[in-house]
C-alpha cells in the first residue's frame, strides 16, 4: 500500500513539474520575442535599420520555432492551459507580416504595429481561473492594472522613463508575498462590466484604427466602485 500511495505521490509531482515547466517555457520565449520587438522600436529611433531588421528577425524567429509551436503542442492537452494566446495566432501573424513590410520599407512609424504584436503575445483579457474565492472585485482590477503597467513600461523603454525588457520591468515593479488570494465567484458580473473598459482603453492606446472615445471610462468605474460599496 505505501509503494501505491509513493507512485501516486511521484506521478502527482511530476505532472505538476511537467505543467510549471510548459508554464515556465511560454513565459520565457514570449519575453524573449516581446524584447525583441522592443529592440526594433529602439533600433528604428536610432535610425539602425539593419539592427531593426536583425531585431525583426529574432522576434519572428522566436514566434515560429518557439511561440507559436508551444501553443499548438499545448491544445492537445485535456485541459489546455493557453488557450486565449492560441485564439491569436493569426492576429499575431498579420501583424508580424504588417511590421516586416514597415521594416523593409523603412516606414519610422511602426510603433503602433510593434505594440501590437506585444499586446497580442503577452495580454491575457479574460484572466485565469483559479478555485475558491476570497478576492475582491478591486483585487482583480489592480491585478490587470500592473500586467499593464509592465506591459506600458516595456512599451515606452529605458528613454522614456520605463524599462527595455519585462525581466527588468518585472523585478522593479513586482513584489512576492506569502498570502494566497483567490476569486469571488460572486464578483464575476462586477468583472464583465470592468472588461469592456479595459478592453476599450487597450484599443484606445494600443490600435490605429480606434476611433472612439474614452470619456466614459472614469465615470463609469466610478459607479461601479459606488455600487460595490453600498
């Protein structure tokens, strides 16, 4: 009986290991991609096109022998654990194939289009789903509100004030905890009237072709904020 219950305590571990080391991997070659694509941006500031280039093609490279294969290994999972980055593979190519035309063509603009491909690869919008809760409707804003705040900070660079990659970013701006907090199931329709805002200042900042307006944005997670505190 206890060389049974060791086997189930092994397996058990090792399929744990298994998933934090596929969790790990993506983590790491999509940092690495979205460093690269940070070096275009800086490289194109400096009127480096070759460097630009060179950048380009690392980040490309990253995506189809690293990225991209990551995610279409992990769909064959009973439970795929990055579905969401797999729903945009083909956003990502599009863009990858909007960005290497601006490269060769020495377009200066590609900031927007660089931006982008980082939203798409790194930008999580509907979250993560973990077991009981204990996590207040604020808890989940502040927690996509620091995603973004490295994201901006990868984004804008050293130059301007943030960071030239999301390790850096990462270790200045994070901090680890002993607590353990979890969602409160009851707070998810609170959630769904967050998302839309958030969603729509992601396309404000993030796409060229927004053209709506954000005005309403403050008022209404302010009503949101009065709701939940009644």
């Amino acid at each position: 009986m206890r060389k049974v219950i060791l086997l189930l305590v092994a397996v058990s571990t090792l399929l744990l290991a298994q998933s934090a080391i596929a969790q790990e991997k993506i983590i790491g070659v999509r940092q690495e991609m979205a460093d690269n694509l940070t070096s275009v941006k800086t490289a194109v500031k400096d009127n480096d096109w070759a460097a630009a280039q060179d950048s380009f093609d690392k980040a490309k490279d990253t995506w189809q022998n690293e990225v991209k294969p990551l995610l279409v290994e992990d769909q064959k999972e009973e439970k795929p654990r990055f579905q969401e980055y797999f729903g945009r593979i083909g956003e990502v190519e599009e863009n990858l194939d909007k960005l290497a035309q601006l490269v060769e063509s020495r377009d200066a603009e590609i900031e927007s289009q660089v931006n982008a491909i980082i939203w798409g690869i790194s930008h999580h919008p509907k979250g993560f789903e973990v077991g009981p809760p204990k996590y207040s409707v604020w808890d989940w804003v502040f927690g996509l509100g620091i995603g973004s705040a490295i994201a901006g900070a990868v984004v804008a660079g050293s130059a301007a004030g943030g960071y030239d990659n999301f390790a850096d970013a990462q270790a200045a701006m994070c901090g680890m905890k002993e607590t353990t907090y979890k969602p409160v199931p009851e707070n998810q329709k609170v959630y769904q009237e967050i998302y839309p805002l958030y969603k729509q200042l992601h396309d404000a900042f993030g796409l060229d072709s927004f053209s709506g307006k954000t005005a309403n944005v403050m008022k209404k997670l302010l009503d949101i904020k009065d709701k939940a505190n009644v």
